[in-house]
C-alpha cells in the first residue's frame, strides 16, 4: 500500500510540465518498509511523483504509468482514479509517465514492466485510493471557501456541492485553496465509493487514443525525432552468440546518406544475452532508407558460433524424446503407474508446438542520445524501468543518470519487455556522439528475436470401464527462458510450470503425474503472449477429446468431469509448495475449478452445443485458466473439400472477475482469437545450422481479414462473488487453438497433434 | 529531379529516386502516420493514396509519385472526419493504432473505387492489412458502416 500526499505548489513541480495548481502524489513502497519510509517522507530523499492534478481551469491531467500497446491501459487505469474523484471524463487529459519504478509503480509489484496482463489487478486498489484522496482535497478545500463543515460538502461530475444552501463550484474554482490539506491515512483515509455508486467502472469507454489513431496523431517508437538524430540499422549474426570475423564497408559508405560503419561489440562469452545487444555491424546515417541500402552492401563475414547444431530436423524430435523420457516430477498425485497398470484402456499422444516469433506491427524502435545527462531514451518498451537499467549497464552509467520516455507501443506481446534495441541505440550513441534512432525491419524481429518457445509433450491417461479418467501423465519438454539469464538451464523454470502446466485444472482426476524433461537452449527464448499456457492448453484440452472419444462420451460432458466443481485446486495437496501463481497469492488468486466449468458450460450454451451439425461442419470447445482468468471457447469450423478453413463463428466466454471497462475486455478477447488463429494455422519459426528460416510475412504469414472469425462473440460471466479482478490480455489465447483443432476433428475426424495446422488437412 | 503534390502542398525532391515513398514522406517531410512494417508490401501499414489509388508506399519508389497527387493518412481529411475516419471511431476500431492509418488508407481507396462493396470485395481488398492485434472484425463493420456514407 502507498501513502498519499498533497504536493499542490511543490517546488518540484516546476520542470515537469503539469501546471496544476492541485497534485496528489502516492508514495511507492513495498508495503513492509511503508512504516519506515513514512517517517522520512517529510525529508527531502523520497522524490514524490504525480498521479493526478487538477488545473486552474478544472482540467484533470491522470498520470498512466504503464505502457500502451491496445490492450487499453491508457483509457481503464485513468477511468478507475477519474470515477473515485467524480471526474467528468470529458475533461480528463491523460499524462504518460516515465520509467521510474521508484515513483510510478504505485502497487509496487512489477517494476513499471507493463506484462503478464496484470496492470489491471495491481492498479485497481491504488488507483480507487487516490481518486478518493483527490476528492477528499477537493471537498475540503470547497468546504474552506465556503466556511462551512466539510461533512456538507460532496462531489459530483467535476463539481461540489454544499447541502446546506445548494451552492455549487467546479473543481477547478477550488484548487487555490488545496494547497495543504493533509490526505489522513488509516481508519481514517477518505472512504471510497461503494460500487454501486460508479460511473465509468464497469461501463464502455472508447479508448482516449481513439482520434489520433485514426488520423495518423499518435506517436509510436520511430516517430519521435530529436535535435541531431542520426538512424542507424544492424546486421546481426544469424546464429545466436555467432560473431563478426571480419567486414568490408566500403560500398555501403558509398551509399548516398550512410555516414558511418561502426561494429557494436559482441556479447561477452560469460555474460548472458538478457537484453543485452547482441552485436553486429552498425550503419549509420541521415534516413532510413539510405542506411537500409547500406546494409544490404555490407560484407561480412560470420564466426557462426556455438549453436549451429541447432537444426529443427533433428532438435524437434530431440524435444519428443525429452517429453517422452520426463525426469523431473513436478506434481504427483495418486499413483499414476498402479492406475495404467489396472486400467480399461491406456492411451498415448504426442503434441508439438513450434516456436513463433511476435510480429508486433511496429517493429523494435528506440532513439538515445547518450552524451546527454542524464542519458535520454524514447522508446517503445513495455518496461522502461528495465530500458533505463540495461541502457545504464551498456554506456557504464548509473541508473540514475538515464531518463526513459515511452510513446505508443505498435504492439508489444512480449517482445518490448526486452530492451535490447535501446541498448543498441545507446551504444551508437555513445559511439557517434550523436544522438541515435535504431530501426528493426520486420526481417529483424523475425530472425533476431526472443522466441517462443517450442516444446513437445507426451500425454497419457488411463480409462475404467466406464470411460472415467482414472490417471492423467503428462511430460512436457522445452527451452527455458530463464536460458537468458542462465544459459545452461536444462530445465524449465517455476514460472513456467505456473504457466498451465503444474495447475493442470483437472482436479477431479485421483491420479496425476506432471513431468518436464530437459533441452538445451539454443536461441534467445522468451515470453509471448499467453506464453506456455498456449502449449499446455493445447495439449491437454485435445488429449482429453481424444479420450473423450476413446470413451465413447459427449467431450464437454467428459472435460466437465476431469475438471469437477471443486472451489479451489489445493496444489499442496499433491506436493506442490508455493507454486508461482503469476506472481501473486494462491490465498488471493486461488485456481477455481468451479468456475473454469463455469465458464465452459456457457461456452457450450451460447454456440448451441449439442444441436446437428451439416457434413463437413464442426463445433469444439476448449478451456483454460491463465492469469487468473478462466476463459472457454467454441469454435465453429467448416472444413472444405480441398481442406481450407472457415471459420463463420466463435464464442469465447470470460470470466475475468472484476473488470474496469467491458469495451476494452471485449476488444482483447476479439483480439485473441484473432492472435490465436494465427499461432493454430500459421506460427512456424524454425532454423537450419541454427539460423532462422523465415524472415518476413511470406514465409511467416499471420492472420489476415480472409482466414480470421469475423463474428467473434465476447461473453463476459458477470462474477459478483470473486470480485477480484483478473488478467485479460493474454487468457484468450490459449483455449482458442485447441477448440479449433477439437472443431476441426468434429468435422472430419482428423486429429491435428503438430502446430501449425497449415496444410495437413489439404494433404488428407 | 523530383516533383509532387503531396497533401496539397507542391514538393520538389533532389534525392535518390528509389527513395520509398514511405521514407521520403516519413523521414523527409516528417509525416509519420504512415507506418513501416515490412518493408515488401506484405502487411500495408505504409498505404498512401497516388492520384486517389492505394500503393504500399515501402515500395514505390518517389519517382513513380513525380507529377502525381499524394495522399497521406494525414491529408485524407484536413478534419480527420472521412466517413472511414467516422467509422473507425464509432466501431472503436483501433488497438495499439499502429496498422490503423493504413487499413484506413486501403478502406478509402476501397470506396473511392467502389463506393457499394459487396462482404467479399471488402475482404479481399483488406486482406492486404495486417493487424496483429486482431481488430480485422470491427474493421469489417467499420468499413461496411462507411460504405452506407459516401
């Protein structure tokens, strides 16, 4: 929790462009140190940061502290504070925060790192607290105008009121007489609206950005210029850890507008890639263009390095083994080996999934001049905390001496938590000295990534003879991202396992075994959306229609029953302690069965389940929990004669707890099934002597408007018991892939184990 | 030498002719709602208008424009009110934002050319834009609702 401070007239107000006459602040500190830190906080050390002033002229300008890539964050953090303070929406301006988790990560929970759909869960709290603190200033210092008691005061839609003779002010008739009211803490800190009493939580918002994106206003990471900016692009080495032998620059330097050739160092051999730069030869100019036909004329020799033997001919059915051979037990219930031993039936499935690549539609851009001080960044980061600290490490500076802006993210899925582009940009800068714009092309992101990634699994279930589950077994096996910080992992990472896997939502089964075999990590993998929760949803939501299948059962009814009604999944009852539950309480955010069948029954009711289907038609459900949401999917396919996909319908149904503007829900959940379709049909990055195959949207096509559902329906589960709210970015995702594989095989008995689908119903 | 009207304003261009149009209009003339995404007309965030057309500005070159009339997101409309503008506002269209100035720009020259698109004109013109953050149903009814104003 945060204590929160009226900073109204505040020297330190002067260079920050807010002309407010009213702020409030909220001090960040972990809550164990809050008690410590309040007793300094009337000295001079603790910088106070800005969460929402309200100007002269009753214009409320809201701090967002969390970077925008359409998931909405802009518009729902500011509707949250701008609904406790009785705001009038029209008249919010919305102020974007730099990277400074010391000031700006008001829950103090993930440093500034805007990812793992948690901005919502982690601001809802805070957020309601300093829009009551606002209004809490603003009744008092009505009340002092007015002489009158504060307790006769109250606001409403920008104004206050007196009860007594009617008379009325705007917020911004008052802010003269804020400077000083004290915001009390504790039992006595303002009280908050009872929920019944909002006005825009709960309610559908268009998105602030709305107008600049539709008339080419907004700014993204490569539209911002500074004072002297040169541009500059990178040949990287194919290979991961490969490194430059040699290169000749002379007819790129001849290239009109290329003014230099600079190499940025190799990454150490004992240090970790991280978000490092990666190195490689520079080409640096006065525009974009010239700089790209320059690098087209490098020649370069590479040192190919270490992982050319990473080859997806043999390293893929190297993942297979591993899921087959498991070794690391990481959830055992039951007896899972005396239960196939007495089982009916015993069946076995092998599930591959590839790595795949982001492709936001921005590709990386971040600008530094590092001669500055402090150093300065713009860029399109998810985490420009993180920016400021590894740009910091490149350039031999202390934190405190780099600034970070964030514009607009043109996507981010992951990708832009890395910061490696800046650090790139800082060392040319450093370099040139000349402040410098580092441009990837889609040929970059796609060859030099972070990638998701890929993974096999080995499913096996035993049945009775009344086609009930007795034994679930499965052995999972991929790359860990935690290779980044430590390359020799062979394993996977708590994290990972939190990820859908070691929550294995089948609660109902006696017996369940869940194991994670080794692999090298041979390439920089990272988080995607959704991360592992797209593999283990797929894997498990398809082997139980199999089984369902084998069984002779109804699939929903049959998933219905491995999931049971319970309403919490205790993992320490199978020898699980402290899992990692997306960094947060299983006492807060606990796995609840009941409503993962929740959501699925609905599924099943609003795509009409169960009715007659025409031939070569499908319908197949799916269900996942991830990031505490509990979302399920029907996808109604029909597979053509020549095996094309149409998809003419979907229902995804959501549970996400407590959500701030249904609009926004709906958009990222239409939005999923849309970044679903394309890890089901199309995702496929693989590599060859360890450098990667594809390189742009030929070869790694995505969804386009002529393959995606158009008619996407969002239905949201109105839970008023878990008011809690949930993640909403990424848990639409992952059951999305198998409810098109289980639809697919509903319409022609064809299973799909291996992503993508691509064309293996064509050469059926 | 170069010469084009873009957005109404008369440009002469002494640089590479090969220059892309995106990059001429984006780092010369610092009009930057047109985006680069791929650089091969393959995912059309950089659609601009020549002579009320649509082309992938990332690979037309300035001397196809010379003697020509640009259009760029931000001279579609001085008010940033086309009916595909209107549209795309009503129906909350965008996410992120970044493709959004040429699914906009390829929806316009859609209905300059055909101001009554039957669903299947309107996908296969579309299918040209690529949104990853998957907004490609609301652009569908955004540009069927624009449709009914031109």
């Amino acid at each position: 929790m945060s204590g929160i401070q009226n900073l109204s007239r505040r020297d330190f107000l002067k260079n920050t462009g807010i002309t407010g006459a009213m702020v409030l602040g909220a001090q960040v500190v972990p809550s164990p140190l809050l008690a410590g830190a309040r007793a300094q906080s009337t000295g001079a050390s603790i910088q106070p940061n800005l969460f929402v002033s309200i100007a002269g002229d009753g214009m409320v300008t809201i701090t967002c502290s969390r970077s925008e890539m359409g998931q909405g964050v802009r518009t729902g953090i500011p509707m949250i504070l701008a609904d406790e303070l009785e705001a009038d929406w029209q008249r919010v301006k919305i102020w974007q925060a730099p990277g400074d988790a010391e000031k700006y990560d008001p829950a103090g929970k993930d440093g500034q790192n805007t990812d793992g759909s948690r901005s919502t869960r982690h601001h809802l709290d805070v957020m309601r607290e300093l829009g009551a603190a606002g209004r809490y200033v603003l009744e008092q210092a009505a009340a002092r105008k007015w002489g009158v008691d504060p307790g006769e005061v109250y606001a409403k839609d920008h104004r206050l009121y007196h009860t007594g003779s009617g008379r009325s002010f705007d917020f911004g008739d008052v802010v003269d007489a804020a400077a000083g009211i004290e915001v009390p803490a504790g039992a006595d800190a303002p009280k908050l609206k009872d929920p019944s009493r909002w006005k825009y939580i709960g309610r559908d918002m268009p998105v602030v950005d709305n107008y600049d994106m539709s008339t080419g206003g907004a700014d993204f990471g490569a539209d911002v210029t500074i004072p002297g900016m040169k541009i500059a692009v990178v040949a990287r080495a194919p290979v991961y850890r490969g490194k430059v032998k040699s290169f000749d620059a002379a007819e790129a330097l001849k290239v009109q507008g290329v003014e230099q050739v600079v190499e940025i160092p190799p990454l150490p051999d004992d240090k970790p890639a991280e978000f490092r730069a990666l190195g490689g030869i520079a080409v640096i100019g006065t525009n974009t263009w010239s700089v790209l036909e320059g690098r087209r004329k490098l020649a370069i020799e590479w040192d190919d390095g270490p992982n050319t033997a990473h080859d997806s001919s043999t390293y893929d059915d190297q993942l297979r083994a591993a899921a087959r051979d498991g070794g690391h037990v990481i959830r055992d219930r039951g007896n899972v080996d005396e239960a196939f031993a007495a089982a009916d039936q015993v069946l076995e499935a092998e599930y591959f999934v590839p790595y795949f690549i982001h492709t936001p539609m921005e590709p990386p851009a971040a600008i530094v001049d590092a001669n500055a001080r402090p150093v300065k960044i713009v860029a399109a980061t998810q985490s420009p905390n993180e920016t400021r600290q590894y740009v910091a490490e490149a350039l031999g500076v202390d934190k405190s001496e780099v600034e970070c802006q964030v514009t607009l993210l043109g996507g981010g899925f992951g990708r832009k938590s890395k910061p490696d582009f800046a650090c790139e940009a800082a060392i040319l800068s450093q370099m040139t000295g000349s402040p410098v714009r580092v441009q990837w092309t889609r040929e970059d992101e796609i060859r030099n990534g972070y990638y998701h990634a890929a993974s096999a699994h080995r499913m096996k279930a035993g049945l009775d003879t009344s086609g009930k589950v007795t034994a679930w077994h499965h052995s999972g096996a991929w790359p860990s991202l935690i290779g980044l910080w430590a390359p020799a992992a062979r394993t996977g990472h708590p994290i990972e396992y939190g990820l859908g896997l070691i929550d294995t939502p089948y609660d109902a089964v006696p017996n369940l075994r869940i194991e994670n075999g080794e692999a090298d990590v041979m390439i920089r993998v990272g988080w995607y959306r959704s991360v592992n929760n797209i593999q283990h949803a797929f894997a498990m939501n398809c082997f139980a229609n199999e089984l369902a299948a084998a069984a002779g059962r109804d699939p929903v009814e049959f998933l219905l029953e491995l999931i049971g009604e319970a309403e919490v999944m205790d993992l320490a009852k199978d020898g699980v302690e402290d899992p990692w539950n997306y960094g947060d309480s299983v006492e807060e955010w606990p796995i609840m069965p009941k409503r993962l069948s929740n959501v699925l029954r609905v599924a099943a009711a609003k795509s009409g389940y169960g009715k007659p289907m025409p031939a070569g038609h499908g319908l197949g459900l799916a269900c996942h929990r991830s990031f505490h949401s509990y979302v399920a999917t029907a996808v109604h396919v029909v597979v053509r004669d020549d095996g094309s996909l149409h998809i003419p319908q979907v229902d995804m149904v959501v549970d996400c707890g407590r959500y701030v503007n249904p609009e926004g829900v709906k958009k990222q959940i239409e939005g999923a099934a849309i970044y679903g379709n394309t890890v089901a049909r199309h995702g496929l990055i693989s590599t060859t002597r360890g450098a990667v195959d594809q390189s742009n949207f030929h070869d790694y096509p995505v969804t386009r408007m002529n393959d995606a559902p158009l008619d996407v329906r969002v239905h949201i589960v109105e839970d008023f018991v878990h008011l809690r709210p949930c993640g909403v970015g990424e848990p639409g995702v992952p059951p999305y892939t198998p409810a098109l594989v289980n639809a697919i095989h509903d319409a022609t008995g064809k299973r799909i184990r291996r992503l993508p689908i691509g064309d293996q119903l064509k050469s059926a | 030498m170069v010469s084009i009207r873009i957005n109404g304003v008369n440009r002469r261009f002494h640089g590479d002719p090969n220059m892309p149009l995106l990059w001429y209009v984006r780092d010369e003339l610092g009009l930057t709602g047109t985006k680069f995404g791929c650089g091969m007309a393959l995912c059309g965030a950089c659609t601009m208008h020549v002579d009320g057309g649509a082309v992938r500005g990332c690979v037309t070159p300035v001397s196809f424009a010379d003697g020509k009339e640009v259009t760029t997101i931000e001279g579609l409309d001085s008010e940033g009110n086309h009916p595909v503008q209107r549209a795309w506002r009503a129906h909350n269209v965008p996410q992120c934002g970044y493709c959004q100035s040429g699914q906009i720009m390829s929806a316009a020259s859609l209905l300059n050319r055909n101001p009554d698109p039957s669903d299947d004109e309107i996908v296969a013109e579309m299918a040209g834009n690529i949104c990853r953050c998957g907004t490609y149903q609301r652009i569908f009814a955004a540009v069927r609702t624009a449709a009914q104003e031109v």
